[in-house]
C-alpha cells in the first residue's frame, strides 16, 4: 500500500500558515542578515529575514585552478527541507578556463534579495508559498548552463562528491522553457507531486538566453538577473540575539561575523551542521558543538540548547537507543522511501550507522540539566515533552524515556568490557556490522578500516558512563536507581583499561628513521624535524583491527583530545602523567615528526605507520588526511586547559561536575611533564591565533613554501584527491562545530 504523507506541515502552527498565505511577505522587524565569505574559487553569499535564509555560492576557477576539479557553477542552498539548486556552466568557445562567472551588486540586490510569492498555482500546493532569493550573475564570455540539478542538497552531493551521479528520476522531471522576457525557466516538480523549484535567468541588460537541447542554456556574455525559489515551509531561525546567552550578546558587536554564522546554522527546532554541504541535522556535530559552545549557548525554553537535545531525542532509534547520525528530509526523503521500501511517502529517514554519536547524548543532558542552573529549573517541564514531532511512531513516548532507553544501550554495551577479568579486545565498541565508518573520522580511509575506534572506546564511553551515573543521582532514572553506582563503576574500567589497546610506542631510532622516509616517500621540501625526536615515540592508535591485516592502526592522531575534554577522574596517576606527555610531545613537535604546522594542528600524522598505505591513504588532499579540523583546535584548547587546571587548588578551570573531581594529580607536581603540557597548549594557541582567518571553516589543507620554510592554508577542494577517489572534498566556508572558537578562548594565565 502507497504511503503518503507530509509531516513537516503538521509541524506548523495554523497561525504561521495563514500568515504564509498573505499575498505579500510577512513583515520583518529587523533588516536582513546579510554575510559575503570569499573563500577563491568560492565565493559564498548568506542573506536571511525572518521569512526565509539561503546561501548562494559561486564557483569561478583561478589561474591556478586544476580545472578538472574546478569548473564554472552557480549552488543556491536553502536550510528548509536541505534543498538546493546546483547549474554548471560551460564556456562556449570550449576553451577549459575562459569562463568567468560572478554575482554583482545591482538594482536587484547587493547583491542578494528576497523573493516571495503566493500566487503561483503551477504546482499542487496551493498552502505554502514560494520563497526564494534573486540577484545578478555576471558571465565574462558566453557560456551553457550544462547540468541543472533542483530538489535536495543531498542530491546535489551525489553529483558533486561522487562519480557525477545524477538521479535519471529526479533529472528526468526538469522542464525547461523560454520566457517572454528574453530569460529561461528551468523547474521541477519535487517527487511529492507538491513542491516545485524554480529557477529563471532573465538579461539585465541585452543579453539573451537560449533554450537547447537536454534541459541546456547558452547564454551571451553580459549580466543576467536569477531567480530560485520554492514552496516548501520554512525554519524558524534563532537571531544573533536568541541563539547567545544575555551575558554573550556583546559578541554579536565584537563578532559579527561568527555570531550572524551561528545564526544562520541556528533554529527553534535544531542547529544545522554547515554551509552549504550539511544545511540539516547532524547529531554528533550538534552534541560536539553545543559542549564547546555551552557557556555562551542560550539557556532556557525556546533556547539553542534546548533546541540541540529535542533534536537528539526526537530522533533516537526508540528500538534500540542508538542517535541519529544524520536525517534525510525533503525530496531527497521522498527518493529513498521510494527507492528503498517501494514507499510513496515524503516522511523523513535516520541514519543510525554510526556508534560515536550515542555517546555525547548523555553528557550533554548532565552538562545542562545537573551543572546548569537554568537547565536544573528547565528539566521537569523540558523531559515531559512528547517525542513525536520528528517522528509520529514515537508520540507515545517523551523526552525522559527517550534519554532512558539511549542510556540503557550504552549501559548494555558498557557491561561486558567491566565485568571481572572481561578486558579483551572483542568486548571493546565495535563498528557496527557492515558498515566502514562509526565515527568522526567517517571518510573512507578515516580510520583505515578499523573496527575498534579510539576516540569511542577510551574517552566517549567513560564519559558517557560518569554522566550516567550523574543523571541517577539526580533521579533521572526512577526504574534504574543502581545505575548511579554502576555506571560510575563501568566507567573507572573503561577509563583505566582501554588506554593499553591503542598505546604505540617507537623507538626512537626507529621513529626517525621512519620519519626520514615518509618526508621523502610524500616528496615534503621542507625540514623533516628528525633532530626534534629526542626519545621513544609514544601515540595511540587510531583503531585497532584495520586493513591491510594492520592490528593497530598505525597513524598518530589529534584524538588525545576528547580525554583530556571530556574526562578529568583517572584513577591510574602513572597512566594519567604519562598520557599527558605524550599529547604534549605530539603536538609541539612539528609534522612531520608531530601534528603541528603553521597552518595549525593536522588530524592525522602517518609517518609512523611501517606500512606504505599510510602514505598513500592518509594525504594533504585526503578529507581526513593531513589536514587541520577547525573543531579538535578548540577541544584539545580546551582540554588541556582543562587538565592544567586541575593543577590549581580550587579546581577553578576544570569545568567538570563536582563528583568528579579528584586530587591535584601528580602530573602537576612533576616540573618536567607540566612545562611541557604548559608548552604544548601555547604552541597550539600561537598556531591557532595565526589561522583566525581559517578557524570558521569545516577543514582545509596546506602547501609548504620552501622559499620561507612555512606551512601556508590551503583550501581542500584545490587539492589533488587521494588515490581511488575521482573527485575532491569541498569544505564548508561555515561550519557549526568550528564556531566554537566564540566560547574557547586562551586562558593567558598558563602563558
């Protein structure tokens, strides 16, 4: 039996509705929000009201561009529903380079405007207006618009990201006509039979616009005013000023930038995780974000933070508490129901194949409903929500039985691991069955195949136990009182015992030799930094049981940092002082002997891996090679100066819950480890500092100038693609988790 229904308009109060269905715009308090972010080949335009958001971004290829990576093309990228427009263009003389494309100030916009219209009947959606955005595009020479893509983002991906994969399906329904005016229309009706996009060019001044073959249009050089919209209900965006806390407004007039970005990202129902790939929910990128970005994230009913974990519990997997790595709304929603259940039905989809993600949940809730006192007051009210605006099937339940059930799987998967004489390596987190990716790192080659990711086993898991056990104490789990005690004690093993799986220790003659040979193998001109290793070399790996028959995975890693963010309880002080070293080691020394380089600190270093396929796989083009994430800046930021305050007496920059705290661990009495803890943290902070111009994007790489011996930022999408990959990762210009240099700022009294 077909299925159809549309849940996203039941989400909507009548009152917004009628209101949509005025036959002018809804009046806006406030101007326009308005960023221009040039990022070359890039250029990235954001505008946003009270009505609509979108971002447009225009690609133009440099002189030194590779040009079979960059190519002319126009993406115009709405949050509502993860809907895009993506045209690539062509320059018609054939010559590969020639053509230029830029959006212009004009009478239309500077450069962008909204666009609004409730009188066009042309799909079968007489309820929701269209809502759009116009400007003025500028061609330096003639050119074709050769593939149009209308619908979803995601779809957009599937062209962009992968072999230029286009759904016959979806590219089937695009109609293009010529208009009266001298311009073109290309739409689409959406799989829904509802939703249309549109999208016309129309000559500003005497150009013209053809229409060709296969949904084709050649254009004249000159400018052309472009209009995308679409009728499909909007968010609810949270301004600068509803998204921080009242203490944090200041940063709207210091930061206009960042704050205007975290507004953009930001709305009543959930935070998006980038611009323009990731406009929709992503559960780790959110948890991660609101952690970093707690002290200045506002509190409260109809708050940012509240809006993070609704959005969490909305989508657990109630069968088996697993978190919603990423949701699939909109048409692309419509597509895969269709596709892969033989469903007509726009209702969205999860994905749970990741096993990270279910970890942060409960530290977040502890975080803000045990250590904060506007969420301690908010809990009662919050919890007793019903959990079925995502998702009907669960209008059953509510918020707290949600938390309950994604705590009862992380308890179940704790157990075995804890039990007496039970530390082996097969009672460890495993990915999940059939699946290449389960965490951050969730690129083919992320974690080298491995099975037995790090970062979950040895910091996410004990975290999520002591917060756990915090939320029992605090009466969060009437059926499960035990937990309060139980999971305290499940943590105390996991956070002593998994260390040893991952530790990686190279003689030191050994690690320069190594060293030496990698520079040489990845052709690197500048110094190999042997004459830095100055002892054994200690890191841990990234996962265990990879390819290649590799137990370990050889590959040194920024992953230090969710320990020292998110744990501050070791009971072992001999494993304690020695994992502080070793982070500091790694990090002051420069790559490739270590993590750091002038254009911050990179991911992940594989000079230490015996194996040639470290090399070949983890790369400066590889999207998690050696490269630098703007967010792991901020967590071992914040991390290390978290475990350096618990060097002060009163504890004051710890940042953990009370139960958690211990005595000065001896870490701090031991002159030699704290100076280079104390070291390592300024090192990062001055290489940090140096990159501000980077930090608010997703990730981006480096080239090494041998003429003055630096490391200089360069965007990924430029770079040549690892081996087996036919195209380049693009970074986010804008990207949730990397706006958490707002809140983690340097602590100048560990200078």
């Amino acid at each position: 039996m077909k299925v159809y229904s549309n849940m996203w308009w039941h989400l909507l109060p009548l009152s917004i509705l009628a209101a949509l269905g005025a036959a002018a715009a809804p009046t806006c308090s406030s101007a326009p929000s308005t960023l221009h972010l040039p990022d070359a080949p890039y250029d990235n335009f954001f505008y946003s009201d009270c009505n609509t958001a979108v971002q447009v971004v225009v690609t133009t290829p440099q002189p030194d561009s590779n040009l079979s990576l960059i190519s002319p093309r126009l993406v115009i990228a709405w949050p509502a529903g993860n809907s895009g427009v993506c045209t690539y263009f062509a320059p018609q003389n054939g010559v590969n380079g020639s053509l230029g494309i830029e959006v212009v100030n004009s009478t239309v916009g500077t450069p962008l405007a909204a666009t609004y219209d409730d009188s066009n009947t042309t799909s079968g959606n007489d309820t929701t207006p269209f809502y759009g955005v116009t400007g003025t595009i500028r061609f330096n020479s003639s050119a074709i618009l050769t593939v149009p893509i209308l619908g979803s983002i995601r779809t957009i991906r599937d062209f962009v990201e992968g072999p230029s994969l286009l759904r016959l399906q979806i590219q089937d329904s695009i109609n293009a006509s010529s208009l009266s005016n001298g311009g073109a229309l290309l739409e689409r009706l959406w799989l829904d039979n509802v939703t249309s996009t549109h999208l016309n060019f129309t000559p500003a001044t005497s150009g013209s616009v053809t229409v060709g073959k296969n949904n084709t249009l050649t254009f004249e050089a000159g400018d052309y005013i472009f209009t995308a919209q679409f009728n499909y209900p909007q968010l609810k965006q949270l301004s600068p000023a509803q998204v921080l806390t009242n203490t944090s407004t200041g940063l709207i007039q210091q930061d206009p930038e960042r704050t205007s970005a975290l507004s953009f990202l930001s709305y009543s129902t959930k935070l998006l995780a980038g611009a323009w790939r990731f406009l929709t929910y992503f559960g780790r990128d959110s948890m991660i974000s609101a952690l970093l970005l707690e002290p200045i994230l506002s509190k409260g009913e109809n708050g940012a933070m509240e809006a993070v974990i609704a959005s969490v519990l909305e989508r657990i997997n109630r069968t088996d508490g697993s978190v919603c790595h990423e949701e699939t709304i909109g048409d692309y929603a419509t597509w895969l129901n269709e596709n892969q259940y033989g469903l007509y039905s726009t209702e969205a989809q999860c994905d749970y194949k990741m096993v990270d993600s279910d970890f942060y949940l409960p530290v977040l809730m502890n975080k803000y409903f045990v250590e904060d006192p506007v969420g301690r007051t908010r809990a009662g009210a919050f919890l007793n929500t019903s959990a079925g605006a995502f998702n009907t099937s669960n209008g059953d339940l509510n918020y707290l039985q949600m938390a309950a059930i994604n705590a009862e799987r992380i308890m179940n998967l704790a157990a075995p691991f804890a039990g007496q004489n039970n530390q082996t390596k097969d009672n460890l987190v495993h990915l999940k069955d059939g699946q290449i990716v389960g965490e951050w790192r969730d690129s083919t080659y992320g974690i080298g195949g491995g099975r037995i990711p790090y970062d979950v086993n040895t910091a996410l898991m004990p975290a999520a136990l002591r917060a756990i056990a915090s939320l029992a104490r605090n009466d969060f789990f009437a059926n499960q009182t035990q937990w309060a005690e139980l999971a305290d004690e499940y943590a105390q093993v996991w956070e002593d015992e998994t260390l040893s799986f991952f530790r990686v220790t190279v003689p030191e003659s050994d690690a320069k030799q190594l060293v030496s040979s990698y520079a040489q193998t990845i052709d690197f001109t500048g110094p190999n930094k042997t004459d830095t290793i100055d002892g054994d070399v200690i890191y841990h790996a990234l996962a265990l049981d990879g390819n290649n028959n590799q137990s370990q995975v050889l590959v040194m890693n920024t992953d230090d940092c969710f320990r020292h963010f998110l744990l501050n309880t070791t009971a072992s002080q001999h494993q304690l002082t020695a994992f502080m070293n070793q982070t500091a080691n790694n990090i002051r020394r420069t790559f490739p002997a270590g993590l750091l380089t002038d254009a911050g600190m990179i991911v992940a270093n594989p000079a230490y891996g015996k194996d040639p396929v470290y090399a070949a796989n983890w790369t400066s083009g590889a999207y998690h090679g050696t490269v630098i994430w703007s967010w792991p800046l901020a967590m071992m930021a914040k991390g290390l100066e978290q475990q350096l305050g618990r060097c002060e007496t009163t504890n004051s920059s710890a940042g953990h819950s009370n139960h958690a705290r211990i005595r000065i661990p001896d870490f701090c009495q031991d002159a030699t480890v704290y100076d280079n803890v104390k070291t390592a943290y300024n090192a990062l902070w001055d290489s940090i500092e140096a990159n501000q111009a980077q930090l608010s994007q997703e990730v981006w790489s480096w080239t090494y100038d041998s003429s003055n011996d630096q490391f200089l930022p360069t965007p990924l999408g430029v770079m040549p693609p690892p081996p087996g990959s036919s195209s380049q990762t693009e970074s986010d210009i804008r990207q949730l988790w990397s706006l958490t240099f707002l809140a983690v700022t340097r602590n100048t009294s560990f200078r």
